[in-house]
C-alpha cells in the first residue's frame, strides 16, 4: 500500500452517487418511466465520472482514504483507494455505465425494482474496491449478496426462483466461512486486518497451521463469488435464468469480487513470501486448473447460449486464481489484468446474447441459424469476443494468455502452459461452432448444410434499438484497442503492472566494512559500519537510497528488474577505501540479490 496517503471524500462521493439514483427511482411519478430511467443512467456516468477524476493522483503513486465508522479498538471501516482498489472500480463502474444504458430497453416490467437493486450493486461493490481492510471488505461484499439477488430472480420464473435460492444458499455459506476467516484472523493475526502491501500476517503472529486454516477459509468464502470449482454449482443456473444485463453483472464484475477478495488475500493479507512458506499456493493453482478445463468441457455440452456463457465464465475467472498461484510476477500481471479483459469480452457476449434473445425468441445455439444475417453488427461483435476469449492476437485474450505463459515459465512449472492450451482449444471448440451457425447455417437446411440454400438477406441498422447496440460496440471496440496499445494511461497495464512490480520486486542488500587494517582488503574480522549512505541509481538516476545498520548491511526492499549501480556516499569525518561505485548489479523479478563485494571505509 501506498505511504503517500490523502484524505479525501471522493471515494464516499461514488459510493452515494449510486444512492442518488435510487432516490430518483422511488420519488419520481410512474408516468415518467423514460427520463426517471435516463437519469439512472446519467447517475451511473456521474459515478464512473467521480472515479475517473482520481486516475491521475493514482498514476503518481497516492493513496486517497477517509474513516467512516469505529466498531471496537483496531476493527473500523475505512476506505482507502490504492492502486489495485482503483483499477476494480474503474472496470466495475464503466462496466455498469454501459450495462445500464444497455437496460434502458431491455428490461420491459418492475423496472423500478431492477434499476434500484442495480444502484445499491453497484454502491456496494465500489465499497468491495475502496476497502482499507477486510472487516469493510467482507460488510460491502455480504450486502453485494442480497442487492444482488433480485437481479436473478428478476423474470420471476420457477426457473429464476430456484437459481435465486440456489445463488443465497451458496452465497450465505461463503459469508459463514468468510465470518470465521476474519474473526480468526483478527485473532491469530494480532489484530491486523488492514491490507499490507507485502501483506500483514506471518509465522510471528500464528503457527503454520492456524495460518492455513485462515488462508483456505478465505480461499473457499470468496471462491464461491469466483465460481471455483467445485464451488461454482449456482452459477449455470443463475445466468440462463437472470436478464441478460444481469449476466453481463454477475460475469463480467459480481464474480469478479470474489476474484478480487483472493487477489487482497494473496497480495496483501498474506503476502508471496508467507504464500510461499506455507505451501498453500499449490492447491489454488490445482484447483484453478481443473477449473479451466473441466468448465470447458461442460461449456462443450450445453446448447443453451447463456448456460454455455456461464460455463465460460466458470473457466476463465479461474485464470485470474491461476495467475496468483503462480507467485510469479507476470503471472499476477496477467490474473490480475484479466479481471478487466473478461469483462470486457464476457460482457459482451452476454449482452449479445440478450439482443438475440430480444429480436429472435432464440436460446439455443441449435436455433440460432442465419443469425448472423438478421443481426450482423450483435453477432460481429459477439465473434470478436469469442475470438479473443480464445486467445487470438491483437485482443485482450492474448494479452492474458501471453502473460500466463511467460509467469509459467518464470514459475519454472511449464504444464500450466499446457493447461492454458488445452483451455484455447476447447475454447475454439464450444465458440467457433456459434459463429458457423449464426454465419454459414440458415433455416431450412440440414445437419450437413444442405437442403434450402437460400442464404438470407444481410441487414444492417435493424437489427435493435441503439441502446441495445452501442454497448455491444464499444465493449468489441475495446476487446481489440485494449489488446493493441496496451501501455495507453488509464487501461489495466498501466494501473496492475506497478502494482505487482512493488509486490514483486527484489531485494538488494551487501555489507559496508571499516578498513581496520588498512590495506584495502576486507578481513573477517573487519567490523561493520553504521550510518553509512548507499544510493541505487538506473540509467544516472538516484531511485533508492539507505544508511547501512549496525552490522554495516543496507538494503534496498522490491526493486524492480534493471541494471542498477550501487554507490557509497560517506559522511563527514569517514572516507572510502577503494572504488564507491559498483556497476552492473543486475536484478531479476523475485530473486533477491547479495551484493558480493563490500565496500570499505576508512574512519
């Protein structure tokens, strides 16, 4: 976390836009159905607005916190915008911005109650982001579970009912294991339920097992949100059953809360090096692997679009787990910015899937031939999502795949390259068939594509009503422009990369002596020198300065991969023996250094 701490009441200002819109929803006459539902979406521009207008004091480093309440010494609830925290919220309130647009026409009865249940989501959720600690962190994501809930019941179905119950129970028995998890945490943990940058927890506070139990508690709480298996059983049921909009949610951000509830917990709760010691990063990397490819197969099986969607989704979030598992600087780069990637494709394709849904009466990919022709632009930017989510360059998908690969790699554990493999090619398998349907299959014809060949006319600008369309656009447009020019200020590169750089660096560390003897040679016997200025400098610029301590060691903490120089600067009444300056000390992402060769002063 950040040292460069501001107070600042912006955060809580997104947190009540959404509260604004509520009001309007309630207060406003039923006879203004339209402008009560454009100023819900102005309501969700003014939020993502507020957010964006924080990007450029978190691209220099800031930290933006404000207090809200005190429950008892050492447990309150506190906001705190870092780095990580901004970019959940960034995607989550675009995400919600274009979702909401898109609901305007979409949603046709108790549009009061969706829009309403919408806003509280989307408050709470920017609660989820902006959380100081895990106490506030777990409050906003129980409260996410309820203002949920009746987005997938929305439709009022036996169907929708059954997933709505399904989707509480699961959720209620993760905020149980969630409860445990912080309580024994506040305990074995000295209290100390902030986020750390390099995490909180350690062997000192806890043994190995109290520890463990505290870790996997955590990993199964919110691995329901992030559907992984087997803890994923209310996710294939909610999405076919809730509004497309709502899918678009729950997949493209509500899942993404549980996901970002294990970034917090790895990075800074525990910590990579206390991950590392306990061993436990073993099992998530299993579990996120048989995930991935287990939830595609069933993908392969369901011929419901939405229920296929969701099996998708199950599989690719679980990307997100496998790159923190990897404890491996490019693999947390790749999880982590994957958060914003599915999104951006997931959101898509669900949203896709309820403009065919609207206009075709279709569920079912078996029904969806010549689609294609009727609806060009949805099903164009339908396949440029399922491309990407495929892995296909230039898009976000290979932004994702790539980085996995070389975090595998740099793990030295090359089989989850196999994983992410296999994963591309069932992919391919249970997306490239939809495609063929909705383009080169058209009523009439049989299983083989014979029989009626009267290839349906192709028809641009009917297809749906503009606020269904534009979303689709610019998320598509995104899918591809995001998967170009990647390092743009503002998109996930230029917000994760820095983050996980700090977590990831290496230490830097080697010994100042005093010249006891005189002769320019270090001797074991020679003591060490306190007090003594050592600069590291990249490129001719000071990046890290220290004093050495009493035993005569400086250290510099998470330095980044370079060539750096090293340099002793000696005070008054001291001079050098020999050469100030060592050259070319290079560093490599998560490998600490020893600098060999000491420096010697001479009082």
């Amino acid at each position: 976390m950040s040292d460069n701490s501001t107070f600042s009441v912006i955060p809580l200002i997104a947190m009540l836009l959404p509260w604004v819109s509520l009001v309007v929803i309630v207060a406003m006459p039923k006879k203004a159905k339209q402008l009560r539902l454009w100023l819900c979406f102005l309501g969700t521009v003014a939020t993502f607005g507020v957010v964006l207008s924080l990007l450029p004091g978190i691209l220099d480093g800031n930290t933006y916190t404000i207090k809200l309440a005190s429950v008892v010494q050492g447990l309150e609830m506190r906001l705190s915008v870092d780095t990580l925290g901004y970019y959940f919220s960034l995607i989550l309130s675009f995400i919600w911005m274009l979702t909401t647009l898109y609901s305007i026409s979409y949603i046709d009865h108790k549009e009061n109650r969706f829009f309403a249940f919408m806003a509280l989501c989307e408050s709470f959720l920017l609660g989820c982001a902006f959380s100081a600690n895990m106490f506030t962190y777990f409050i906003f994501y129980e409260m996410m579970t309820f203002g949920s809930y009746p987005l997938i019941i929305h439709e009022e179905t036996a169907m929708a009912r059954r997933a709505g119950y399904k989707y509480l129970v699961y959720a209620i028995a993760a905020g149980t294991v969630l409860f445990f998890a912080i309580i024994a945490h506040y305990f074995w943990g000295d209290g100390q339920l902030g986020f750390g940058q390099y995490g909180v927890l350690s062997l000192e506070f806890a043994g190995r097992a109290a520890l463990t139990t505290i870790f996997f508690a955590y990993l199964a709480g919110f691995g329901v949100k992030a559907a992984i298996m087997p803890l994923h059983g209310w996710v294939p049921d909610a999405h076919p059953a809730a509004p497309s909009p709502a899918s678009a949610l729950l997949s493209g951000v509500i899942l993404k809360a549980g996901a970002f509830g294990i970034v917090r917990v790895v990075f800074n709760v525990f910590g990579v090096e206390l991950m590392r010691e306990l061993n436990v990063f073993i099992v998530m990397a299993v579990l996120a692997c048989i995930t991935i490819v287990v939830a595609s197969v069933f993908a392969l099986t369901q011929d419901n679009l939405k229920r296929r969607l969701a099996y998708s989704s199950i599989g690719q979030v679980s990307y997100i787990i496998l790159g923190l598992a990897m404890l491996a600087q490019d693999g947390a780069l790749g999880g982590v910015m994957h958060i914003t990637h599915h999104a951006l494709m997931k959101g898509c394709l669900f949203l896709c899937a309820g403009v065919i849904l609207v206009k075709t009466g279709k569920k079912n990919i078996s029904e969806m031939k010549g689609v294609g022709y009727k609806l060009p632009i949805t099903m164009i930017c339908f396949s440029i999502c399922a491309l990407a989510m495929m892995g296909t360059p230039p898009s976000v998908g290979f932004i994702t795949k790539w980085l996995l690969g070389s975090g595998s790699l740099e793990a030295g554990l090359p089989v989850y390259i196999v994983v992410l493999l296999v994963s591309a090619l069932l992919n391919a398998a249970y997306f490239l068939p939809i495609i063929y349907i909705a383009f080169f299959r058209w009523e009439g014809d049989d299983e083989e594509g014979h029989g009626d060949t009267h290839r349906p006319k192709l028809v641009f600008g009917k297809e749906a009503d503009h606020k269904l369309v534009v979303p689709l656009v610019i998320l598509s447009a995104l899918v591809i422009i995001v998967g170009i020019w990647v390092t743009v200020p503002g998109f996930p590169y230029s917000l994760v990369n820095p983050a996980v750089e700090d977590i990831y660096g290496s230490n830097v560390s080697g010994h100042v002596y005093e010249d006891e003897n005189g002769n320019g040679i270090y001797d074991d016997d020679d003591p060490g020198v306190a007090g003594v200025t050592v600069q590291l400098s990249l490129d001719g610029e000071v990046v890290a300065s220290t004093d050495s301590d009493e035993t005569g060691l400086y250290e510099f903490e998470k330095i980044e991969e370079g060539t750096y120089d090293i340099e002793v600067i000696t005070g008054a009444g001291m001079s050098a023996v020999g050469s100030t300056l060592i050259r070319g000390v290079k560093v490599t992402s998560n490998e600490d250094v020893i600098v060999e060769r000491p420096f010697l002063v001479s009082p």
